[in-house]
C-alpha cells in the first residue's frame, strides 16, 4: 500500500516555486493564499497520513516507501524515499501542524512589510526542508533537508538584510551551523566506510550486531560523538548555541517557526533517530545527556538577566533543548520528543504571543519599556499565560508531563547530579519566564504615555529598524488583528490539552505518547531476528509510584518558588533587583554579557582566524604567489614584447632584410646539415 | 657543353643581386626591378637544371613564374602610381602609414 507521502513535502515547495518565482507581481492576497493553502493542504494531507498509519498493523511499521534511486556509487546507494514510523509522524505532525498556524499569523504580523512574498516563499522552503528531514529513509537524504532548513533558517533570520546587525546574525547562523554538520558529515562517511549504507532499513541490522562498547570507545562512540556535534550545531547546544540568541534579528514568526519549534529540534530529532548507535555508545550518550544539561542550566542562567523580550525567549529555548537532549542522553528518547511536541506547542506560543505584543507596541522589545501590558492586550495576555505557565512545569499544562518524564528518568536511570542540575534548571525557567510575564503584563505601562504616544510612536520605529509599525501609526498599545491572536488561542489550547496525551502512569494516567512511540525505539522490534541487547525502555512497570510522585513535588515546588520569588522582585518590590544587580556588580554584568563567551569566540577562533586569513592566505598566498604569478607573467610578456615591438620599424627595407637574413639562415642550417 | 654549375652560379649571382638592390635602394620603382631580377635568377636556374635532367618540368615553372611576374608587374606598377599620386613620392622609407 502506499500512501504517496512524497505529496506532502511537495507541497510547501510548490507553494515556494509559486511564490518565490512569480510572488513579485501578486497582490498580498494571492501570495498568502497561495502559502497558506499549500501549507494547510500538506497538514491536511499529514492527519490523513496519520489517520491511515493508524490503521496498520505492527508489523507493517516502519512503512517505507521508495521512489527512485537517487545516487549510487558502487556499491553504495542512497534513495529518494520515505521512512514513516511513530517518530517520523509525530515530527510530520508537529512541523506542518505548527508550520500552518504560524504561516496564519505571519499573514498578520508581516502585514506592514516589504517582501512578503520572499518571506512567504522562504517560509514555504523552510517547510519542504524540514518534512525532507524528517521525513527521509536515510541520512544522506535527511541531511539535505538538514543543510536546507540551515539555508532558509539564514535566508530568515537575515531577511531584513538591509540592516548590518541582521545580515551578521544570518551568517554567524550558517556558519556555526557549519561547524557542527562538519561533524555530522564525518559521522555519515564513517557509516558509509563502514557499513556501506545510509539506507536506515539496512542500517540498523548492521548497528545492532554491534555489542555495546562499554569498555573502550569504538566505531558507534566515534559516530555518536561525531553525530552530537553535528546535533550541538543545529539545536544549539554548547558550544555551538552562539548564534541562536542572534538569529532573534528575523521576524519574530520565524523565531517561532525555526528557532523554537521545528529546526532546533532536527538535532534531537536526529540523536532519537540514531537511538541504534547511542545505545551501543554509552560515552557518547554520557556526553549527550552532559552537554544537554548543562546547556539547560546556563542558558536559563543567561535568561534570567535578559531585557529583550525576545533574547529571553531564545536563552529559554536553548534550555528546553537542553532538556530534550538530556532526555536522549538517559535513553529516554520517548520523553525527549516528548518534551520536543510539548515544546513546540508552548515556545511556538511565547514567540507569537511575544511578537503580539511586539506588534502591539510598535517593535518595542525591551521589557523595562513594557509593563501592565493585560489591559491592553487581552487576549495575548491570557495566550502567554498558558504558555508561561506551561513552561515553567506547573500542572496540568503541557510542559509539566514532559518535563517531569524527563527529570525523573533522569534521576532513575542513577545521574543524580544531573537531575540536580536539571531541577535548579526548572526553577530558573519557572522564575525567568514569569519575570517576563510580570514585567510585560503587570506593573504600570513604562512605554511612552498613551496619551501622548501619537508623535513618539516614530521614536520607535527610529529606534528599531526593522519595526512592524510604519504602515499604521502607533497609538496607545493595542491588540494584535485576529489573523494573529487565532493561532495564540490554538497554540494555547494545545500548551494546556498537549501534555495530557503523556499523563504517567504514577498520576493514574495511562502515557499513551509512551506506548505510542516507544516501539520506535524497543530494539527488538526494530531489528527483527536479532537479540534485544539494550534495555533503553524497559523501566520496570511495577515500580514504585510514590518515589516518582515526591519527584514530581520537587520540580512543581520549585517551579512554584520561581513564581513567587518572580512575584515578590518584578511585582511586589520592583526595585529590589535593581538594588540586587548593583550589589552583585561584577557577576550581574558578566551574565548580562552571555558570560562573555561570544567575545571569548572572538579572542579564541575568530581572531586568530582573521590574522591567520589576512597575512598568509591573502597577503601571503593570495596576493603574494597566485597574483605575483599572474601578474608577472602579464609583466613579463610586456616587457617582451616591448624589446621585439622595435623589429615592427615599419620600414619595409628592414623587413626585406630580415626575410632575407631568415632565408640565408635557412639556407645556412640545410647546407649544414646537409641537403637530402 | 657549359657545365651546370656556371649556370648556377651565374643565377646566384643575379638573385644576390636583386637581393642586394631590393635592400639597398629606397626608389620603389628600382627595388620593384630588383624583384624580377631576383625572379629571373631563379628561372635560370630552373632552365638550367631542367636542361640538365632532360626534363620539361622546369620550362613548365618558369613559364608559370612568367605569367605571374607578368601580373605581378600590372598590380605592382599599378600600386606604384596609386601610391605616388597620394605620397608625391617613391620613396619606400616615407610610405609609413601604417607604422605604429
């Protein structure tokens, strides 16, 4: 049976190839019906998909579909095709499902823009790549989508490219992001050189009659180390995370869309998806779940100083993936994805919501500049309230379930230090993004006077050059139009319902995200005939609820403490942390400074680069011995032939003379040599 | 019988000549006349040797330098006085346009 997948990609690019080659010339209207309708086609297309998936039988999944052979090279082959199991549908549904309602918003929010139809067909690009992604029966074909999403990631992020900050956070995106898929592509040569294949079906037979490398590092280690930092690249892990704080300089949509929800997931997404090699690498899934937490704990270390509504956003976002690779680094790859769906939901939310609000103010984005936001803004408001509240794992909102799956496989599987470092990590969420919520909704409005705000409202535009406003004059602070707030209720609605789909079994529910998808990653179902060698999933059923209620407890109370303590310094006592942030100068200072690391890039890669680029490649290389060579060629023919230019006298006694003396010397050679 | 040689040496002696007036003269008329001299130095030649061989092969080239001599000499005298009545002169070494 096949369920033509290959639809479902399709139809985002031709929305993109429409939009991208003829947009220019379409009304507004026709270029978001166009993407709109071919994104919600490729949603709709995706719950029929999953409708019918749901249909099959056991042993007919994976369902694998194959189209053409794309390359082959002896013996080597990769497909054109398509690899639909738990984990493949729950990405698809995720990617175009949120991909949808973004796309809705964006009609709303780029309304005042000039581009809208590039930023529509980029948007359109950007979800063929993802679905190519996600979607692929092999690695090769997945890392095409992996280097696409990268490309429409940097076309985004710089699509106000007028502006300089803009244009740099577009290539610092594409060129860290290089960084990590160097590893990832050495990690892929190293499956080819090896097993000969990227094809997952004939990959995962090979991996699994490897034994686990327990004592020495080997191969899989090798390749697990390899993959993560391919992984570290895209989702934004330590050390490559410099440049999702940056990539805030594109639309805020796509800040939802691509640096929240979808493509700083691949990276997770991938790990999951590699779950055959991490389980026979326990170094390799040691470092993951390290570099997960402590990326989740520093990141949130970072948010909690942060002014820019949005900067806030991305730290946060760099935590939450922490988490999910803290999850997979535990061998709970199911509560990893989990916290993946659940993640999207709620950080796609924050974004929107925060854009609403970004919108409404006239592309205000510092906090201090914001404050009693709820009277304006109602329905953002109580949209960001779910979200935040989900987020910080406050029950029964989504991010609770997920987060709390994690924290405790975490501690189960015996890395209390890590669990540790990921309940203090939970706190500071809690206490980061409800100081965000007091400092944009409740207080008194610090933003220009409503009252006298119609002639400064320009201000603002002057201030931010990639503001919204310019089309509409901004007033007092107002609502966003409905086009926007829809897809706020929606994204709600599923950051309150979301997590419920994973209730555990300790709170009486019946985790059927877990039994959904944990096939996926139970080795003996995936590798038919072979011995079940790891025991990745199997946490005993009838374990003791009780332990897992009191960690529960702990992750809600200090989440709990983190709104207190946020309520108590943002709402209560506003001038406390100023006082806070004096008394703490030096170490204030460095963390509002992203400790530095970016200068500490500077100093430590990128310098040494320039210099070492500067003197010997261009001044040296370049310019001393490819141009010296060519240029002295040039020169050496001039002068050449400006000694013979004399024999041109145009005297034509003189050219006689010399045909004549030519004529004698040929004589003179055969007379020598003797005539034949 | 005159010995081929005479005949040869004869004939270098008139193509060196023309050689020696092409280049030494500058009257474009005169170095025109040292042209056919060196042409018919080497008919001589070729008379010579085909008398030599007993072969018409020779007599056959001289009569087709003949011919193009001949046509040679109506273009040339005709570029003469096309190149005299522009320049006033028959002097090659101030036909110059053409240099640089």
């Amino acid at each position: 049976m096949s369920l033509h997948l290959w639809i479902i990609p399709l139809l985002p690019l031709a929305g993109a190839a429409i939009n991208g080659l003829l947009g220019k010339r379409f009304p507004k209207a026709l270029v978001n019906t166009i993407a709109l309708g071919f994104t919600a086609a490729a949603f709709a297309m995706a719950l029929w998909v999953a409708a019918q998936f749901a249909g099959l039988s056991p042993d007919q999944i994976p369902h694998i579909e194959r189209y053409a052979t794309w390359l082959s090279a002896g013996p080597f082959s990769a497909e054109y095709g398509i690899y639909l199991d738990q984990l493949s549908v729950i990405m698809m549904l995720v990617v175009t499902g949120v991909g949808f309602l973004i796309h809705v918003y964006s009609v709303g929010y780029m309304e005042h823009e000039g581009g809208y139809y590039r930023y529509f067909a980029y948007l359109n690009i950007f979800m063929f790549f993802m679905l190519t992604l996600v979607l692929a029966n092999n690695y090769l074909l997945m890392f095409v989508g992996w280097e696409g999403v990268g490309l429409a990631s940097y076309l985004l992020i710089g699509f106000w490219f007028l502006k300089k900050s803009t244009a740099d956070a577009g290539k610092k995106a594409f060129i860290t992001n290089r960084v990590g898929d160097f590893g990832f592509l050495i990690a892929l040569f190293l499956l080819i050189k090896h097993f000969g294949t990227l094809q997952y079906d004939s990959l995962w037979p090979l991996v699994s009659k490897y034994p686990v490398e327990s004592g020495a590092a080997g191969l899989l280690t090798a390749i697990g180390l390899l993959m993560l930092v391919g992984a570290t690249g895209k989702s934004a892990q330590i050390p490559l995370y410099v440049w999702l704080p940056d990539a805030m300089e594109g639309p805020t949509p796509v800040s939802a869309l691509i640096h929240a929800a979808t493509m700083v997931t691949a990276g997770v997404y991938m790990v999951a998806r590699s779950h055959l090699v991490f389980n026979r690498a326990p170094d390799a899934q040691m470092a993951v779940a390290v570099i997960g937490t402590l990326t989740a704990v520093f990141a949130a270390s970072i948010g909690i100083v942060q002014t820019d509504i949005k900067k806030v956003l991305a730290y946060s976002t760099i935590s939450q993936l922490g988490y999910m690779f803290m999850a997979c680094g535990v061998l709970d790859y199911v509560g990893g994805i989990f916290h993946l769906m659940t993640h999207a939901f709620f950080k796609a939310l924050l974004f929107l919501a925060a854009g609403s609000v970004i919108h409404g103010l006239g592309g205000e984005q510092d906090m201090r500049h914001m404050g009693g936001l709820r009277k304006y803004l109602p329905y953002t408001f109580w949209s960001m309230t779910i979200a935040t509240f989900a987020i910080a794992g406050l029950p029964p909102f989504a991010g609770f379930f997920s987060k709390d799956r994690i924290l405790w496989s975490t501690w189960s599987s015996g890395y209390h230090v890590l669990w540790l470092l990921g309940v203090v990590t939970a706190g500071m969420t809690s206490f980061y993004m409800f100081r965000l919520w007091f400092l944009t909704f409740f207080g008194k409005y610090r933003g220009p006077n409503p009252e006298t705000a119609g002639h400064t409202g320009a201000i603002h535009d002057a201030q931010d050059a990639h503001a919204i406003g310019g089309g509409h004059g901004h007033g007092s602070p107002h609502e966003s139009p409905f086009v926007m707030v829809i897809p706020l209720m929606i994204l709600a609605l599923l950051s309150f319902v979301g997590g419920w789909v994973g209730v555990p079994h300790s709170l009486a529910g019946s985790d059927r995200f877990g039994a959904f998808l944990s096939p996926v990653f139970n080795e003996a179902s995936a590798t038919p005939g072979t011995e079940a060698s790891v025991a990745a999933e199997s946490k005993p059923e009838a374990e003791d609820h009780g332990e897992e209620l009191a960690f529960s407890c702990i992750s809600v109370g200090l989440a709990a403490l983190g709104f207190v303590l946020a309520w108590w310094l943002y709402y209560k006592r506003p001038e406390i942390p100023e006082r806070m942030a004096k008394a703490a100068d030096g170490l204030y200072t460095l963390i509002l400074n992203k400790y530095k690391i970016d200068e500490l890039y500077g100093a430590v890669i990128i310098q040494p680069l320039i210099l070492l680029s500067t003197n010997v490649f261009w001044k040296g290389i370049d310019r001393g011995l490819i141009d010296g060579a060519v240029d002295g060629s040039a020169a050496g023919a001039q002068e050449t032939s400006d000694a013979m230019r004399h024999m041109q006298s145009g005297n034509i006694r003189s050219y006689a003379g010399w045909v004549a003396v030519g004529a004698a010397a040929v004589i003179a050679f055969m007379v020598w040599r003797g005539v034949r | 019988m005159v010995p081929l040689s005479y005949y040869l040496v004869l004939s270098a002696i008139l193509f060196a000549c023309g050689v020696a007036g092409f280049l030494i003269k500058r009257n474009i008329i005169t170095i025109f006349l040292s042209i056919e001299l060196m042409l018919n130095g080497v008919n001589l030649s070729f008379v010579a040797f085909a008398a030599q061989l007993k072969s018409l092969d020779g007599h056959i080239f001289v009569f087709f330098v003949m011919v193009v001599a001949a046509a040679e000499a109506a273009v040339g005298l005709a570029i003469i006085i096309a190149v005299f009545r522009t320049r006033e002169t028959l002097n090659v070494d101030r036909v110059n346009l053409l240099k640089l």
